[in-house]
C-alpha cells in the first residue's frame, strides 16, 4: 500500500482537475497542477476518506506537491493504527 | 426618480423548472404539493412537501459545479439564466459595473447544513467537506449568480425569512430608482425540505399535515379548513432594469415595479400584526402614485395558517376600505406551497403573469367559507380579468413585511 501512495495522490488529483495522469509526477507542485487553495482543502479531504487518517491543518499546510502530500501520508499512515 | 421595468423571469418550483409550467399551474390551480421525496418522511407529521418534481442537478450542472452549489445556489441559477434569456440581456464592461445582484434566502443551504449535521451527530465524523461553509452561506446564491453573469455592481443576500425575496425585489428597484445600478438581477431561493428543518417547523405546530386521500390540498389558504402551511422549495428571479435602458435597448417591457415599502411590526416574534402591514401597503401604493381603486388583484401572502390568512383579510380590508371588498386576493402557496425565501418572488411573477395574461389565478383548495376571511379569493377557478395594477403581500415571521406595487404596461 505503501509504496503506491504517490500514484494515489495522482490519480486522485487526475480525476479532480481531469488531466492526464501520466503528465503529473511527484515533484508538480498544485500550482503548477493548477490547484487552488480550495481544490487544495477538497484533495486533503479525499485523502483523508481514502486513507482513513485525519491531516492536522499544520501538515495541511505544508502539502504544496504530489511528493510532499504522499510523504505527510506515510508519516500520518504510520502513526495510525487504524489507517488504511 | 427613475422608473423599474421588468424585462425577465424565471421560476423553479414545484410546479416544474421553467416560467411555462409554473404559469400553466398557477392560472389553472393544479397544486404541486406531494407526498416528500426528497427523504423518508415516515414518522413525520408533515409528510408533504412541495418539491421541485424529479429535479437532476446533473442535467443542470457539471460534477465540479455541483461539488460547489447547493440545492438553493442551483435553483437561483437555473432561475437567473431563463430571466436573462428572456430579457437578452447583454452587457459591457461599463455596464457591469452597474449591474448588480439582490437574492433573499430564508435558510440558504439547509440541505448541506443537515447532511453535515447528521455526518457529525449522527455518523460520528470529524470531518466534513471543505465546501461546506460554501455551499451553506446564506449569500451563496447572490455570489454564483454575480460570478456566471459577471455583474460586478452592488450585490447583496437578503435574509428576511419568508419575505425575502419581496425585499430583494424591492430594494433592487431602489437603487436602480436612485442610480446606483442600471440592471438588478433580484428575486429568492431556498430549499429546506431536509429532515431536520421540517422537524423544527413540526415544533412550531404550523405546518398542515397530509389530508387523507389527496396529499396536493394540504394547503388551503383562507378556506375555512384550513390546517396550516405546506414548506416548498425553488426559485423566483426577475431581471430590473432601469426604464430607459430597457427602452433604448427596445427590450420587451413586462411590467413595472412601481412602489415597494418595508415595515417593522416591532411587536412579537412570530405573531402577525395589522398595523404594521397596512402601512406598508399604503406607501407601496404612495411611491407608486396609485390608490386603492387603481388595484384590481392582490397576491396575498396567504400561507394557509389560521392566524395569517384572518389578519391578512384585516390589513387588506383596512388598507383598502370600501374598495376591498372589489379586490380579486388569490394565495398561490395552495399550489407552489411556501417556499420560504423564493415565495415572495415567485408571488410577483405570478402577479406580473396575471396582468400580462388577464387572469386572476385561483386560490386552489378552497373548499369553505371562513367567516374571518370573507374577502373575494378567487377559490378553484381562474377569473379572466383586465388587471391594471396589482399589490403583491409578504409578511414574515419576525413581523418584517413587505409589499411590491406592480403596473401593468
């Protein structure tokens, strides 16, 4: 599970802006994806359906890229017993 | 001061998405009052409703759109885009600038503020939606019809329960009369036929339960049998234009707004006044330049409650004196049901509708004389009549009250 969390976020974030999957990577930033800061709070909200963890609006606040969003996940993921 | 015509309509109700069917079921009294569908209503005292009948959001809206409009937000807009179709209206960069928006809501997203409520009391979430707080604000429905239309002019949410819309209408013709906007685009929205809402209407004990048989009489306004209120839900928009605008342009005319007065019963929080109402009417007619015996029809606010329909019959009998008992009065909540912040609008629609169509819209469901209400109300039957001017009634829980004074053109 773990190891696809990036590929997660991209397809999560493909299906919300429909772009193409394959053109995002780890490193697109939400600016560059084209993520407002309401898209923003609406992907963190679908993350936390998906992965069953709850985002602290501090780490919230630090999810800016594909990469950073899937590395707050594992850090929240293994700091949850009960995360999917 | 400037003169206020109306160069457009629109209406999303429970008599169907569009002017057409609304008309056609206004003016020949076919209610839209139903068994509610929305949710499961078993267990509860009201089990009707009028609903907009088989409404899909999807066949209006894309996903993301959706994501981001209640049902209320929905309603304005559909409502606003057939009023500006019909008034093809189309504006500059200059002129957006002095178009604005006026939407009243009584509850503004109630059915998002239910579901959330239930996520949170009911599923034990901590979390809900980020577009919540979005999708509830009371002023969301003024903000997307301002955003799709791009009117950049005065734009404000109107909050007076259900004279909302009477309000938006009438303090959109205000500034066009002072010049502060060139086009208004006004009227109301809500929907709040959600579980919990219609539970807090249960405990006010105002709301008509469902007759046995044909759930669609439940509403029966000034009839003697009255049993109270049925909740609705829509939208009612009107496009306000100053009066040579809309004439340079050669737009069609469809009436004019020509008075409005808000009063204040500023006396008890639920309990219909007298005084309060008669003065509105009075200046309504006043700034309009009209007298009693300039008013053929009256579109009462008639709810179906006891206490309303009896002190309307007492305000209309004494703002008019001996002309009232003249006046053809129909309350066409017996057939679109009370549909709180988009009442009063859809109410002037019907009334701009009956001047242009000559026809006084029955008040549907009338079955029994009352005699406290023993005014001419139009029961069942539609009456062809020639309608010079008219007055349109809302008067709203928290005595706020509101009459439009509307010419025929």
């Amino acid at each position: 599970m773990a190891q696809d969390v990036e590929q997660q976020v991209i397809d999560l974030i493909a299906r919300k802006k429909k772009l193409d999957p394959a053109r995002i990577s780890p490193a697109s930033t939400f600016e560059e994806l084209g993520l407002d800061s309401l898209d923003a709070a609406d992907l963190i909200f679908t993350i936390e359906d998906t992965f069953k963890i709850v985002v602290p609006d501090e780490t919230a606040q630090t999810m800016k890229s594909v990469g950073q969003v899937a590395a707050a996940i594992r850090t929240l993921m293994a700091a949850s017993p009960g995360a999917a | 001061m400037r003169r206020v015509a109306v160069t457009g309509l629109g209406a999303v109700s429970a008599l169907g998405i569009g002017i057409a069917p609304f008309w056609e079921r206004v003016s020949t009294g076919v209610s839209g009052v139903r068994r509610i569908a929305n949710f499961d209503a078993t267990g509860f005292v009201a089990q009707v409703a009028a609903e907009v009948p088989g409404y899909d959001p999807a066949q209006h809206f894309t996903d993301a759109e959706q994501s981001l409009l209640d049902r209320f937000a929905q309603f304005a807009l559909i409502a606003a885009g057939e009023a500006c179709a019909q008034a093809g209206l189309t504006l500059t960069e200059a002129e957006r600038d002095r178009a604005g928006v006026t939407i009243g809501s009584a509850m503004g997203g109630s059915v998002t503020q239910d579901q959330g409520y239930k996520r949170i009391y009911a599923d034990g979430a901590v979390r809900l939606h980020p577009f919540t707080i979005p999708r509830i604000m009371n002023n969301a429905a003024t903000s997307h019809v301002s955003m799709r239309h791009g009117l950049r002019g005065p734009a404000l949410s109107i909050g007076t329960a259900c004279a909302a819309s009477a309000h938006a209408i009438g303090e959109a013709a205000e500034m066009i009369r002072a010049g502060r906007a060139d086009v208004m685009i006004a009227g109301g929205a809500d929907a709040p036929i959600a579980p919990g809402v219609v539970r807090c209407w249960e405990a006010m004990r105002v709301l008509a339960p469902a007759p046995a048989g044909d759930p669609s009489r439940a509403c029966r306004p000034f009839s003697r049998d009255r049993l109270g209120l049925v909740l609705g839900e829509g939208a009612g928009i009107l496009v306000l234009e100053s009066w040579e605008r809309a004439t340079a342009r050669g737009a069609a005319i469809l009436a004019e707004i020509a008075g409005y007065a808000a009063t204040a019963d500023a006396a008890h929080i639920t309990q219909p006044g007298v005084h309060a109402p008669v003065a509105a009417i009075a200046r309504a007619l006043a700034q309009a330049g009209l007298t009693p015996a300039d008013i053929d029809y009256v579109s009462a606010h008639g709810t179906g409650t006891r206490l309303n329909d009896g002190t309307e019959t007492t305000v209309i009998k004494q703002a008019f004196g001996a002309e009232a008992r003249r006046l053809a009065i129909s309350a066409t909540k017996a057939v679109h049901g009370h549909a709180m912040g988009a009442s009063a609008a859809l109410e002037c629609i019907a009334t701009i509708l009956a001047m242009r169509h000559g026809v006084a819209p029955p008040t549907a469901n009338y079955t029994e004389p009352d005699p406290e209400c023993d005014l001419d109300y139009v029961p069942n039957t539609a009456r062809p009549m020639s309608i010079r001017a008219a007055i349109s009634n809302s008067f709203a829980f928290g005595g706020l009250n509101a009459v439009l004074a509307l010419k025929k053109v």
